[in-house]
C-alpha cells in the first residue's frame, strides 16, 4: 500500500518537465572520429586492449552487418539513420580504468547521485565492510557512454565466486568463458543491430555464477548516454551455471537532447541444469519531446537459452522512456522441463512508438511459459505488442499461456496485437488471452467522488492494470517502476 | 446542511431537472421517491459533479459552500458521498488501497494527517466488522467479481470509512435480498447523527422500512411535486405515484 502512496509523491514532486533525468554531464570526453569502418572496429577494439580473437570476431560480425538490410517489419517509423554519423566510441577522458570509487571521476559521481543510484557502496569499495544488520545490498556496474565506471561490491560476489565486472574486464580476465559463450544465444549475424553491436559494443557487464551458487545480492547496471552523437552498443553476458540463481537489474538513463540517439544492446543469458536466472529492466531512456523531436532509439536484441533440464529464465521490463523501442526478450527452451516467463509493462505517450513482445521457443520436453504483456498508451503513440510462440516436434507436453492487454488513454493513440503461434507438436497446450480497454470515465468519477484528483486516479487504475507485471519486480524496482508510469502519464488526460 | 434552490440541470441538451427545491438539514435523512425517469439519479450525478450533466441554473450548497463550482474531488472532501446504484470495478487495484488512498486525499484535502496502513487496516477492520463484513472484502479488487448484494455493501463500507457529512444513496437497494438490504440499512442507520445527514434515493418504499426517513420527497418529471413525513411513503406504497404525480400537474 505504501507504493501508492509512493506513487502519489512522485506526482506531487514532478516537476513541470517531465523527464528529470535529462540533464548533461560536462566531462572531458575521449571520442572516436565519426563513422563505421574496420579501423573504427580496430580502434575500439584497440583501446581496450583486446585479443586478437576478439578483433577477429568483431570484424567478422562487421562483414555480415555489411551484408544486412535494417529491418522495416515492426510497427514503427523513423527517418532512415546514417550509420556513419555517428560516434562508435566515447569515454570519459582518465588515466588507467578505475580501481575504486575514489579514482572515478567526481563529476561522474555526481551524475549518478543525481540518477539516485545507490553508490553508498562508496565506503564498502574505500574498504569498509557492512554490518550484518545493513539493508539488502545491490551491487552496481555503472556504465557511462561506452565504458564502465564502477562495479561495486565486487569483493563481497568474489567470496561465493560469483564474478561480476566490466565485460571488457572479463574478457581480459576470463577470456576463456567469454570465448565459450559470447555470441553463443545471439550469433553475430542474429540480425542486423545485433551484428552492429557484435562489431562495436564498448561495454557492458559480464555476469557468472558458480555451480550451484545462490548469488548473496541482486546485481545491478546502470546505462546512461552522455555524449553527443554517440551510440551506445552494451553488451551483457549472464551464465548461470547448473543449480545456481541470480538476479540481474537493469536501468537506464539518457540526457534530454534535440537529436536521436542510437541504443543497441545486445543481451544475453545462459542457464545450465536448474539453474534460475531473473532480469528485471526499468527502461527510462529520453523519449523525446511532446513534439516527437529528440529520444532515444532503442533497437535491442535480449535473449536467454534455457539450455538446461528444469532450468528457469525470466524477463521482466517496464519500458516507458525512448522514442522508438524495438526489443524482443526472448526464451529458447532447450533443456526438458525448463521454464520462460515475460512480463511487461510499456509505456508510450506522446509520439513514442513501442513495437515490443517476446519469442517463446519450446524444444525440450514438458517445457513451459508465461507471457503477460500490459501495453499502455497515450497521447499519439503507437504501442504494438509482437510475440512469438514456437512449439518444435520434439516439445511433447509443452505449455503456452499468454496474456495481453492494452489500455489506451484519449482517443488519439493506438494499441496493436500481433501475435504468432506456431505449434508443430499434437501434444502442446497454448492460451492466448488478448483485451483492450480504456480507462473508462465512469472509473475516473468514482475515484474522483471518493476524493481522488484526476491524474492521482489514472495512477491508481494504471498501476492496478500492471499490477500482474509489477508485482514480478524486485521490490526496489518496482516502487521506481511505479513513480516511472506516474511521471509518465502526467497530464496525459484531460 | 444541503440548500438546494431552483437547481435545473440538462444532459445533452435536454433538460432534465426543472427547478429542485430542498432543504436536508444536517443530522437529518431525506427519502427521495419518485417513477422511473423522473431525474433521480440526475440528481445525484450533478450535486456530485459528473461530466456530462450541465447546470443550467439554481444553487446548491453544502453547509455554505457552493457545491456546483467545484470538481467532483473537491465536493469529496467538502464531504459529500455518492453510494453508486453501478458501483464501478477497478481491476487490480486492491480495496483497502483504494480506499487508504481516498480517505488519505480527503484528510489531505482538509489539513488532517495522513493515515499510515497499519493505522488504516485497523481503522478499516473496525468499520468492517461493524457492518458484519467479511476481512477478505478488504482485499479484493475494488468491486471487481462481487456479487451485487457485495458491491452495495462495499458501498457503504465506503462511506462508514470516508465518514461524509452528506451522503447520496442512490437506488442503494436495487438488486438486494432482504438480509442484504438489512446489512446495508443498519450501516447507514450506524452513520446517523447530529453531523450526518442522507439523501436516500429509492423507487420503493421498503428500504425505508430499515432507513426511517426524517422526510419524503417524492420527484417527478424534474420537480419535488410532494413533500411529507415518513407516511408519505407508505402512502405511495399503497396508492402508487400516479396519484401524486396527477394531483401535481
């Protein structure tokens, strides 16, 4: 109940523009020259210090992405993107990476106090370690244009072998677990923004967890696009190895800009036998103004392979930021008795466009998934919901249930449904449930005669709508999650 | 104390209430009666400030204050209460958060601070087992998969918990069995006071078997054509409304 009331403050304290998180950092910037070229790809790769491997394979995903058309099929319009306008590499300007929090930047830190980001691990990282009756901790990889800044927590995840660093540190550190399994759930040439990133990502975090190991802590990244004219291209790779669980969250941020900027991000998550993988993302990139000017492009590719017996991966996002998301979280359902679930909730105002869904794909046995998807629209956005069920010959007693339910605010806004089912075995069981309703006047004159405003009603009935998807958040996510959708339909009614 | 002076309302154009005087002083309870169409539920949609229901004249005021220049929050927090006849579902949003969420807004509304939920659940139980009401009522969904006899009484748990100083029941007895009915009357009669005052809304004269009202009103095609104690219902009862209505016009 306190998240209502939670909810509540957060419309009492929005300010009168409603993306308080647009503000710009000034820091010295190292940047790479504009454009898209192998010596762009030799630089970056370059500058991290990379083996050879790793050029060898970025280049190699260059080459398909030369063959690759960008793809016009979801539901969304944008005037064509100039690749070569671009910067591929940005960097505050330091000396060597940081080793604690004391060689970051201070302005830097400021903007992530500003982001509320919890860096109080500041003491824990100078070596002061936490009394027992500290709160739940939340270790932090913090990535600020292309690189990352700070992992926190880092020792305390090491003692249980949990490894959590800049993915450009594991492939310094762990080379051999990155070789194993970069690429190996989404392949080079997946698609075409996969293959950009596979060509250019900078950063991102890399994840793995121990046989058997329950991660102590909910590990934690925070993305924010700085620089002018930059994409950001993160990569994240999670291996969850067999019996083990964790807990990954991602949010984002980016500055208020007139122009758009590119984000394409590659995630992916590998869950051996019994293994439990849970990736939360709160997506509050710019959306761009009233007008439709400026906001983020938000082109990801998110999948997970369940490539274990029994294994589990689950996808919860609340998307409300970027003007333009096209994003997919995925579930590849290998090993027998394995589980996938997608939750979402996306939120489009004014003239987002959100073309967002998931693909279920059965291949073992008595394999199972959940889809709910709560699409919310407002204003002249366009909200499309786009899933995949696939069941294969071999997923004998595989199992589908999803449910999918639009909410439109005004009349000016449009929600669409494409789903596709594809069974191809006699024994599989797939549900779909599909509604689409507004928010009914007579629902707003009954909160308002019980003493509501109008835009605290609107929450109230939005946050009940979602609450299905909500209720999947860890708890410090989902009462961000929700001042997120009350800041988001601010003044979106009446 | 409600003051209503010559209040015309349309819908749409269409004039539907022609000059309603009234006069419910606080403490007291009105019975308004009257046929089908004769601008009940208009009525009570416009003292509550509906969209959709336009004043085309007249006052009304509630203990001094003009009710018809405020939103419909503000006449809540003025203290005003409509008992929906369609009480309205709100998927996934919990009753007790509903109505913490309400009540929080009208204290706020009124300079009182704020109740915190285990305050609220204690204050809520309370009222809830007053009303002989099921906890779990608490925890449902606002309205949503009650029976009709639920939605009604979750009406007046409402009302036990915001504590208006005029409460609107309207038709709050349509669609309930007699011990349902019983419940619903001893909840408003549990309300009854020197501060409290209702206007009960009805086409039937048995809810006022429960709810004794200090006067009657009946309405007719958009005018109060009768006024009288407790008897004039019965009267109805017995003789029906076209005698009332005929002698009006």
């Amino acid at each position: 109940m306190s998240d209502v009331a939670d909810t509540m403050q957060a419309v009492h304290d929005a300010t009168t523009n409603p993306y308080k998180w647009g503000f710009t950092t000034d820091i010295e910037m190292d940047l790479a020259p504009k454009g898209l070229n192998e010596d762009i790809i030799r630089l970056i790769s370059a500058r991290k210090e990379e083996p050879s491997w790793l050029l060898d394979w970025r280049l190699q995903a260059f080459a398909a992405w030369k063959q690759m058309e960008e793809p016009h099929w979801a539901r969304v319009e944008h005037p064509p993107i100039d690749y070569q306008d671009l910067h591929y590499y940005a960097a505050p300007r330091k000396k060597t990476g940081p080793k604690s929090l004391d060689e970051v930047d201070p302005e830097l830190l400021r903007t992530y106090e500003k982001l509320g980001i919890p860096l109080r691990e500041r003491a824990i990282l100078a070596g002061v370690e936490p009394g027992e009756d500290e709160p739940r901790q939340i270790a932090v990889d913090a990535v600020f244009d292309s690189v990352s800044v700070a992992t926190t927590f880092r020792a305390t995840l090491q003692k249980s072998g949990v490894i959590f660093c800049p993915i450009s540190e594991a492939v310094r550190d762990h080379p051999d677990l990155v070789r194993k399994w970069l690429g190996s759930v989404v392949p080079q040439g997946d698609n075409f923004f996969a293959a950009l990133n596979s060509a250019v990502f900078t950063d991102g975090s890399f994840v793995f967890i121990p046989k058997g190991v329950r991660c102590p802590m909910e590990l934690s990244t925070y993305f924010r696009i700085n620089a002018r004219n930059t994409g950001q291209f993160e990569r994240t790779l999670i291996i969850a190895d067999e019996g083990s669980q964790v807990s990954y969250l991602e949010g984002c941020t980016a500055p208020q800009r007139d122009e758009n900027q590119l984000h394409a991000a590659v995630v992916e998550l590998v869950a051996l036998d019994d293994a439990r993988i849970k990736y939360s993302t709160v997506q509050n990139w710019y959306p761009g103004d009233a007008e439709g000017r400026g906001g983020i492009y938000n082109f990801v590719t998110k999948r997970g392979a369940c490539r274990g017996a029994r294994s589990h991966i689950s996808w919860t996002q609340v998307e409300t930021g970027s003007a333009i998301t096209w994003k997919y979280p995925s579930c590849i359902l290998q090993g027998d008795d394995s589980v996938g679930e997608f939750y979402s909730v996306a939120v489009t105002t004014n003239c987002q466009q959100a073309d967002t869904g998931t693909k279920m794909v059965h291949i073992g046995k008595n394999t199972r998934s959940t889809i709910v998807s709560k699409g919310i629209s407002a204003g002249r956005s366009n909200n499309t919901y786009r899933g995949q069920v696939r069941i294969m010959p071999r997923a004998s007693g595989a199992r589908n249930h999803t449910q999918c339910d639009s909410l439109l605010i005004g009349e000016t806004c449009g929600a669409h449904t494409v789903p596709y089912i594809e069974s191809r075995n006699p024994t599989a069981k797939i549900e779909h449930e599909a509604t689409t309703s507004k928010i009914a006047d007579d629902q707003l004159f009954y909160c308002r005669q019980r003493g509501l405003s109008e835009e605290d009603a609107v929450n109230l009935i939005v946050n009940g709508f979602c609450k299905d998807v909500l209720k999947e958040l860890p708890m410090e996510f989902a009462v961000e999650a929700q001042k997120l959708l009350a800041v988001s339909l601010e003044g979106s009614v009446g | 104390m409600l003051e209503i002076k010559g209040l015309t309302a349309a819908i749409y154009g269409k004039a539907i209430l022609h000059g309603i005087d009234l006069v419910v002083p606080t403490g007291e309870v009105h019975a308004i009666m009257g046929p089908n169409g004769s601008g009940k539920s208009t009525l009570s949609y416009v003292l509550s400030g509906r969209d959709g229901y336009e004043v085309t004249g007249g006052t009304a005021t509630l203990d001094g204050r003009d009710l018809l220049s405020m939103e419909p929050e503000e006449r809540a927090a003025a203290g005003l209460f409509l008992a929906f006849q369609y009480p309205v579902e709100l998927p996934g949003v919990g009753n007790a958060n509903f109505l913490r969420t309400a009540l929080n807004a009208l204290r706020r509304a009124r300079g009182e601070a704020e109740l915190d939920a285990v305050q609220f659940l204690k204050l809520a139980r309370a009222e809830a087992k007053r009303l002989a009401m099921p906890d779990d009522m608490l925890k449902r969904n606002v309205n949503v998969g009650f029976s009709g006899g639920e939605k009604k009484r979750n009406e007046v748990l409402q009302m036990a918990i915001l504590k208006p100083r005029l409460a609107i029941l309207d038709e709050t007895d349509s669609g309930l069995d007699i011990d349902a009915l019983k419940i619903v009357a001893d909840g408003v009669n549990a309300q009854r006071g020197p501060a409290f005052s209702a206007l009960v809304i009805t086409h039937y004269q048995r809810l006022l078997d429960h709810i004794v009202p200090d006067r009657v009103h009946v309405l007719a095609a958009g005018r109060i054509v009768k006024s009288g104690g407790p008897e004039l219902a019965h009267e109805l009862e017995a003789d029906g409304y076209a005698g009332v209505v005929a002698d009006a016009a």
